[in-house]
C-alpha cells in the first residue's frame, strides 16, 4: 500500500488561497488514481477532486468547481489541490486518497474506491 501525507492546511481568510500537497512514499502513485476529500465537523467525508493516473482527466464536485484545481507529478510522487477564492464552508480536514488501478484514464468520486488515506490537513477559512 502506497502511505500518503498531506501539508499546506492553515488558517485563510475568505477569498483568499491555500495550496494543499500530498506525499507519496511505498509505492509509485503513477499507479493510482488519486483524489481529495473533505470532512467537516458533523459533517460525513465528501469528494472535493479526482485525478486520472495519467493527469489527463480531472473531475471536482460542483461546490468548487472554477476555484479548486487537482495537479499530479508523478516523478516527484505527489498530488496537489490549489484552492483559490476561497469560503467558510470549505472549512474541513482535507484528505488525500489513492486508488490502484490499471486504467490511464479512469477517474472517480466514488470514496470506497480509495483504499489508502492520508491523516488530513485542516483548511480553516474566515469570514
């Protein structure tokens, strides 16, 4: 199982920008498909992004659309999710999420198709 960390959570005012990164070791993530999640308090964990293994395809839940954008390096083993104009309610711990797969191309929301977590980084935005 490839282990993954998040970084780059902190506190931002609305509007503003954070820039979260996710570090792979154990494995490659060039054979993941890879995503983000979010979980707010009292909330269930919900998609935010999803990245192909390829980076060729992308795919972000409606909320954030425009704003948030998933990035991939697979020689440097990491993930990334910009964040930009950001709002209260995308205050949450943010989690990075791998899925082994075969396919270039297949991309998911779907959280029980992502078998290895990272702790969370918390995103703290005010008004």
């Amino acid at each position: 199982q490839v282990q993954l960390v998040e970084s780059g959570g902190g506190l931002v005012q609305a509007g503003g920008s954070l820039r979260l990164s996710c570090a792979a070791s154990g494995r490659t993530v060039s054979n993941y498909r890879m995503g983000w999640f979010r979980q707010a308090p009292g909330k269930e964990r919900e998609f935010v992004a999803a990245i192909s293994r390829n980076g060729g395809y992308t795919k972000y839940t409606d909320s954030v659309k425009g704003r948030f954008t998933i990035s991939r390096d697979n020689a440097k083993n990491t993930v990334s999710l910009q964040m930009n104009n950001l709002k209260p309610e995308d205050t949450a711990v943010y989690y990075c999420a791998a899925g082994q797969t075969s396919s270039d191309t297949y991309v998911t929301a779907a959280r029980n198709e992502y078998r290895s977590w990272g702790p969370g980084t918390q995103v703290t935005v005010s008004s």
